[in-house]
C-alpha cells in the first residue's frame, strides 16, 4: 500500500518517462509534489524503490526507471501469473512475440526460461509459457521476453529468487544497468554490468557474491532489465 504522496510521485515519474522519456529532476519533483525540500523526495523515492516500484541506475544522473505500477494506476499488478518453466535464451531461438491483451492493458510474453542471480547457468532456449506483462513495461522499439530469476545475488537491488523479470533484446549496455550477460558462449546471468577498457565485469546485488571480471570477448549482452513481476 503506497501512501498519498508516494502514489503521486510515481504518477509523476510514470507521466514524464511516458512523454519525454527522462525522468523529473528532484526540483521538479519537489515542485510538483509542493514539499519544501528536496529530504522529502529522497525518502519518497527510497520508499518507491523498496517497495519494487522504481529503481535507480547507479552512476548516471536523474536514472529512474518505474518498473511496476499499482492498480490504481492501471498496472494491474495482481493479474500477473508466471509460469515456472526450465531453460534459458540463446541466439537461435524464435524472436518472442508480443501478443496484445486488450482487456487489461497487458501484453503476453514469452517467458523463455530461468536466469542465474548468482554463478552463471547453462543458457537452454524454449519458450514455452507466456506472462502477462504491463504495456508501460514495454517499450515500442524492440523485442520482449521475459525470465524466471534463480538465486539471490540480486536481492539488493530488489530482485528475488522466484522473480520474473521483464527483458528488451539489446547488444548494447551502459555502466550500471542490469544486463542478461552470455558468458563463454553458454552460460546467462543477470548482473549489473560496467566496462572497464577492454575488460567487462559483472556485479552482483548481494555481497556474499563476488563481482566477476572476464575481457570483452568472453560476454555478449542478450538484453536489458526493463521490469520485474512478482507474486505472492
């Protein structure tokens, strides 16, 4: 349950990524919401992102994502049931395609198998299952899937093992994003990802977890975290 002011910065936020795609800056935010400081949004905003509603790039400026919306908002957050299914991604699978729900403002997509938050898995590519997903989520350049998270080196940054989070097919990342990373040509994980020269490593949400480093060759990004779903 989102409090009175912590519904309307999100519907803030949602608005200006909808029309200029960048989020507000703080000053705007403060203005909009009519608080005095800019304290006031910076607790609006860690409430957001504790909650799974939001999340905040590190090392870019004014980075906020809405990865969820509440009901009132038309994200329809309680309709949502993933399937669990065994497998992964890889280059030659069928592009998942998207699949409009117009009763609920939803897309099914494909669901294309399990992503390893911890010691990268074996990438298996079958898409066999279909997830209801927010058409907010998705963006109108570019192919969708969606993944079934294992493991916890993620939880820090608010994804749970159990998770299904939400991918846009890309090859290209920049420092901090969250990434579904090929590594050796056969095993996924989804980590933060930064560039270092020549060098790529891998970050994990959970400090149990060692970050991974391997040279540019050894890692392809298959997709970007858009959005996370999760039941209860």
């Amino acid at each position: 349950m989102l409090t009175k002011k912590q519904l309307q910065l999100l519907e803030f936020i949602h608005k200006r990524l909808q029309k200029d795609g960048v989020p507000p800056s703080f000053d705007e935010m403060k203005t909009a919401l009519d608080l005095r400081s800019k304290s006031g949004i910076h607790r609006l905003i860690t409430a957001l992102e504790e909650r799974g509603f939001i999340r905040r790039l590190a090392h870019r400026a004014r980075a906020i994502e809405v990865i969820r919306l509440p009901d009132s908002l038309g994200g329809n957050a309680d309709s949502f049931q993933p399937k669990v299914i065994a497998g992964g991604k890889d280059q030659n699978a069928p592009k998942a395609e998207l699949k409009p729900v117009a009763d609920n403002g939803a897309t099914e997509l494909a669901v294309m198998g399990r992503i390893a938050a911890g010691v990268p898995i074996e990438a298996i590519s079958q898409a066999s299952a279909h997830v209801a997903v927010p058409n907010a989520m998705l963006s109108s350049a570019g192919q969708h899937y969606a993944l079934e998270v294992r493991g916890d080196s993620m939880i820090d940054a608010g994804i749970n093992d159990g998770d299904v989070v939400v991918i846009r097919e890309t090859d290209a990342a920049d420092n901090g994003d969250i990434v579904v990373a090929l590594v050796e040509g056969h095993e996924a994980t989804l980590k933060r990802y930064e560039r270092k020269g020549r060098m790529i490593e891998l970050h994990a949400a959970n400090p149990a977890y060692p970050t991974r480093s391997y040279s540019e060759d050894q890692v392809k990004v298959q997709g970007r975290l858009v959005g996370l779903i999760r039941t209860y």
